[in-house]
C-alpha cells in the first residue's frame, strides 16, 4: 500500500531540486567568446547531491529521535536500505511482545542477503516511561540484536506524526497503558511505505517477500 500524506507545501518545495536554480547571476549573462572564465565560476562544481526525499517519504519528518544508547537518530539516517517499522511500549505485556516476535519471525524468513541489509526500527508511543534507558533494557529483555533493531524514544507531538502517517493508532487509559493497532510496515529504500501487516501472530510470509524485494 502507497499512502500519500505530506502537504502539498512540502511537495512543492521538493520540486525546485538544487539542480534546477537558475545560474548564478555573475554567470547567467553571455560571456564573450574569448573571455577568460570568471572568477566566480572557476570553482569546481559542488559534488552531486543526494536525490531529493520523495513527498510520499516518511523521512521528510524532520523530528529528532534518541536512541536507546541516548544517541539522536533521524528517521532519513536509515535512508538506502528496507526498513520494517512498529510502533509499542516497553512495558507492554501482551500485544507488544507478540509483534516484537512476528518482526523476528519475517526476518528468518529473509534470505540470509536481505536479511543483512534489513534494519528494524521499533518507535515506543510512551515518551514518559520509555526513555533511552527502558529501551535498552527492553532490547536485554527481549534479544534484540543492536546490528538489526534500533529502538527508538520521541516527544509525544513527534510520535504522533509518525503514528499518522503510518496509520497507527493508539490512545493512553487511565492506567498509563496505551491500546494500539499491531502493525508491521515494510519501507523501502527511500522511506516509502511498500507493505503493512495488520495483526499479530499468523503469516509473515507476504511482509518477507516484500521485505526481499525492496532488499534487491
Ligand atoms: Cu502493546
């Protein structure tokens, strides 16, 4: 499934590429025919920048996430590879923990290349009691291996953006335990959504062929 969603806005400003502006005014008039290249354009040209972040990308978020080693991590640093998104709480004692070993599930169904390739990156919805430290011992808890899995703590306006844009929902009780939607997303190398599965336990098989294509 492809979801659009960013503003227009955004898509707008993605279309004036660095690439296209106009010359820079002391080159953009015609020089004589035997002029000795200007100063100002002697420079050699900038190196190639990265393509631009697709308005579809959920890596136009600019939100800043830590780590659960407390390190800051922005969603476009996993840019270039399949990535497999969920979002849960640490202290989560029945759904979480079977989502967690679902995303374990498809990643032994990968072949050994495309499982290399893979990073998971699991978003914790509790900005209050997950805190780099909670995560971290939830990754001790639950083996989750640092080359893989990157566990990730935001404010909450920032959970909630992401939470919307992968159409995740989820809403706090009264007890600080929050109910959610068990979804599994499969991004592909520019931050696109390619799949979602909805559920937990049963068949991963669909997610791991889309997982392996992106992996390609
Ligand atoms: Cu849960």
């Amino acid at each position: 499934m492809k979801t659009s969603f960013l503003s227009c806005a955004l898509g707008a400003a993605l279309a004036f590429a660095p690439g296209l502006r106009a010359a820079d005014s002391c080159c953009s008039q015609k020089a004589p025919a035997v002029a000795a290249v200007p100063a100002c354009c002697a420079a050699p040209a900038p190196e190639a920048e990265a393509p631009a972040i697709s308005d579809r990308s959920i890596y136009q978020l600019d939100a800043s996430w830590s780590n659960d080693a407390g390190q800051p991590v922005s969603l476009s640093a996993f840019r270039g590879r399949p990535v497999v998104v969920a979002m849960f709480f640490a202290s989560c004692t029945y759904a979480c923990p079977i989502l967690v070993d679902d995303v374990k599930r498809l990643l032994h169904e990968l072949p050994a290349a495309a499982r290399a390739k893979t990073q998971v990156v699991l978003v914790s919805f509790d900005s209050e009691r997950d805190t780099p430290a909670a995560l971290h011992a939830y990754r001790e808890r639950m083996h989750l291996d640092p080359a893989t899995w990157t566990l990730l703590h935001g404010e909450a306006p920032e959970v909630q953006e992401l939470a919307m844009l992968l159409g995740v929902k989820f809403k706090r009780d009264a007890r600080g335990e929050f109910s959610h939607s068990n979804l599994i997303t499969v991004l592909d190398a520019e931050g696109e959504i390619v799949h979602q599965r909805s559920g937990l336990q049963g068949e991963v098989a669909e997610a791991a062929r889309a997982v392996s294509l992106v992996a390609r």
